[in-house]
C-alpha cells in the first residue's frame, strides 16, 4: 500500500498512464507545432476522446474530480512533452471549469454539459491595461437589453482562435464580474502572436465590439471551494519545460564527443548539472506539499501555490540555461530542442503571476509591508 501523503487513487493513476502514453506522440511533434506556431488540435482532440475533460471536471459539477496532485501532475506530463498543449489545454480546462462552477446556481449544468460535450474554453480576462493582475479588470461594461456591453481588448488568449466559450471579466458597477461569451461578429481576433516560446500557444489579442455579457451568462464571485486549476497548474507547466530541458541537456552531454570523451564526463558538467537538478527535484517536493495543501483545503493553499509557481518559473529558466552552456553552438541551432526548452521557459515568468509580481507579494508578506 502506498501510504505517501501525495498518493493518487487507482483511478487517477490509470488517468495518468493514459495521458503519458499519449504525450509520447505529443514530444514528437511538439517541434514543428511550435515552428509553425500552430495549434496543435490533434493532441488537444486526443486528450477529449481519452475523457480527460470528465476527470478533473469537479464532482460538485458532474466531473470525476481529481484531486489537485492527480491535477498538478497531468499538466507537468503534458508539459514535458509539449508545453504548448500544456498551456492551452490549462486554460481550456481553467475557463471550463471556472465557468460550470461560477454559473452553476442559475444556469444550472449548461457549461458543464459543453465542457464534456467536447466544446472548447479559453481564458480571456487579460487586459492592456491591466498589467498582471488579471483578475482586476479596467474595463467597464455599460449597461444595455439581455445584459452589458463591452468595448475594449482581452490579450494573449491562449486558444482563443478554437474556443466556442470565453470566459471573461469585466467591471459591472465597478465590481470585477465574470460572464461566460460565446464569440460572434463582435469579438474579432488581432494576429498578433509571433513569439520567441510557447509559440503553438497562438495567445492571440481579441477586440471585443458592444459585446454583449448576457445577464444570465454572469457568474457568481470566485469562493475559496471552487477549483483553483489554473493556480494549481502553471507550476506544473514551468517544471515540465525543466524535465524537457533536463532531459535534453542529459542526451546531448552523453552524445558529445570532445577530445575522445564524453562531455559528461567533464566535473564541471557534473557538479553543475548536479546543482540544476536537486533545485528541481526540491521545487516539485514543493509543489506536491502545495498540492495536497490545495487537497486538505489548507488556507495557506494560494501563498504555496504562489511560491511554487515563483520557484518552478525560476528553475526551469537555470535548467534551460544550462541547457544552452552543455549544448555550445550546437545546442543553438534550431534543430536542437535545447533552444526551443529556452524559449519556452522565459514564457513560464511571465504568465500571471509574473515572477516580480509574486516575489512583490511573497516578499511584502515576510517583511510585514
Ligand atoms: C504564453 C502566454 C500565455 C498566456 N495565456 C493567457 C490566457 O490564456 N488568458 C489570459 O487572460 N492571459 C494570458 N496570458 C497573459 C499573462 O497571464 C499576463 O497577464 C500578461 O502576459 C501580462 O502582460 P505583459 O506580459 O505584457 O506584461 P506587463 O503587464 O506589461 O508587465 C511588464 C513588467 O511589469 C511587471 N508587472 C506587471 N504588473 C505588475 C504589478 N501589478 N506589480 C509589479 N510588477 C508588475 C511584470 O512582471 C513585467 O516584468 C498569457 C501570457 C503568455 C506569455
């Protein structure tokens, strides 16, 4: 009997054996995805038709609900493979989720039944002008017939461009308010998503025309028992890159022949390499003392989760670094995943919470300011 306090049910473990499996094919052709910086909807399809969605919807909802560490760990796998699919399928599952719990008292099931049904969600609450601090929108919904309207811009929608559901924030008599959108004519995509990582993403800019935010597509205000995916999955998303990067720096030190020897065999290789991955090995021990925070409803949840996601951004840059110095030139050409593990590590601190703004809460917490 496995008595680890971070244990999944035999359930879940059947759920991430699958998801593994498939996230063989994902890692193989993560690279092109990613050059061509297009969706990659074949993985996404994949992970619908294996009932991914029905696990981690919350029984409360009418999902399987799998616990935060069976969460955390599905998107780190994804993420090793292809933190693209990582990240749409996050934010997919983050909207989803967010919107059958906000709206379930008055619209009853109807976002649930579209999330198992196969439809696609996607996350539109960052603003131009609103910084990092997402959930604190500055534009406001004017009052109109059926609801509000909102003139104004949501940016980096990952996904947007396959999504039938936004979910959405605005401020409805000064109030931050969610509401579920389903794009027409009014919500137009701006192509602006050519990025150096996480570049099958397609996080594009949505100009939003008199949409209209229908009345009964408004959700409650967020409660401390909804499920945090999204907080509880961009660690996971940062810490695969790492394991991607670990990885990759790992065949191509064995591979590398200098001088008659394998460049693993160099100390300062070793020592470094050493450094790189205890940091990483201590920032996932973190991350599932979080988790099952997150599972025993602890609190403290969202200032571990914080820090995890702080640590996790943090280490997954050092690995990638390494990645590069072990890889020399030829790590630098495009043809080596070594570049590409780079790229899309820089991504990781700058989703919200960015590294600064967190470090900003985290260290104003300590010091009491
Ligand atoms: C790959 C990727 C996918 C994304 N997907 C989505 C998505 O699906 N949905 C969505 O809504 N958003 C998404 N985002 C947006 C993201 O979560 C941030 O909200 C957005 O990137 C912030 O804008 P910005 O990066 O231009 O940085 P800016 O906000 O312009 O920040 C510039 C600098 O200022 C710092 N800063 C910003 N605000 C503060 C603050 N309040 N206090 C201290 N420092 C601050 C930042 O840390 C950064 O160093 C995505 C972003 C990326 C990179």
């Amino acid at each position: 009997m496995n008595t680890s306090p971070f244990a999944l049910s035999e359930r879940e473990q059947t759920l991430l054996d699958t998801v593994t499996e498939l996230a063989k094919n994902f890692a193989a052709t993560a690279a092109d995805y990613d050059q061509r910086a297009e969706i990659p909807v074949e993985h996404l399809r994949a992970l619908t038709d294996a009932g991914v969605e029905r696990s981690v919807l919350p029984a409360d909802v009418g999902g399987d609900g799998v616990s935060y560490q069976a969460f955390g760990e599905l998107i780190r796998v994804l993420a090793q493979a292809d933190p693209s699919t990582a990240t749409i399928f996050l934010m997919h599952a983050g909207a989803g989720i967010a919107l059958a719990q906000l709206t379930a008292p008055t619209l009853g099931s109807y976002y649930a039944d579209e999330f198992l049904g196969g439809a696609r969600f996607a996350n539109a609450l960052s603003e131009p002008a609103s910084g990092n601090t997402f959930l604190m929108p500055q534009q406001h919904a004017v009052a109109a017939e059926g609801g509000w309207t909102l003139d104004g811009a949501k940016r980096f929608v990952s996904g947007s461009e396959i999504a039938q559901h936004l979910l959405v924030n605005a401020l409805v008599d000064g109030v931050p308010t969610f509401f579920g959108v389903e794009p027409d004519e009014t919500v137009t995509t701006i192509p602006i998503w050519d990025t150096l990582g996480l570049r099958a993403t397609r996080s594009q800019l949505l100009s939003f025309d008199a949409t209209l935010l229908r009345a009964d597509r408004r959700g409650r205000g967020l409660s401390p028992f909804d499920f945090a995916a999204i907080p509880a999955g961009l660690p996971a998303i940062s810490l695969g890159i790492a394991d991607a990067a670990l990885g990759a720096l790992v065949e191509h030190a064995r591979g590398r022949i200098i001088q008659g020897e394998p460049l693993s065999h160099q100390q300062w290789v070793q020592f470094e390499v050493a450094s790189a991955e205890s940091g990483l090995e201590a920032a996932k021990a973190y991350f599932r003392t979080a988790l099952w925070q997150a599972d025993s409803g602890s609190p403290s949840t969202i200032g571990a989760l914080s820090r995890a996601k702080l640590l996790a951004n943090r280490v997954a840059v050092d690995m990638a670094q390494l990645g590069v110095r072990i890889g020399g030139a030829s790590g630098y050409l495009k043809t080596s995943p070594i570049q590409r593990h780079l790229r899309d590590a820089e991504a990781g601190q700058l989703m919200a919470y960015s590294t600064e703004v967190l470090s900003g809460q985290i260290g104003a917490e300590i010091l009491g300011a």
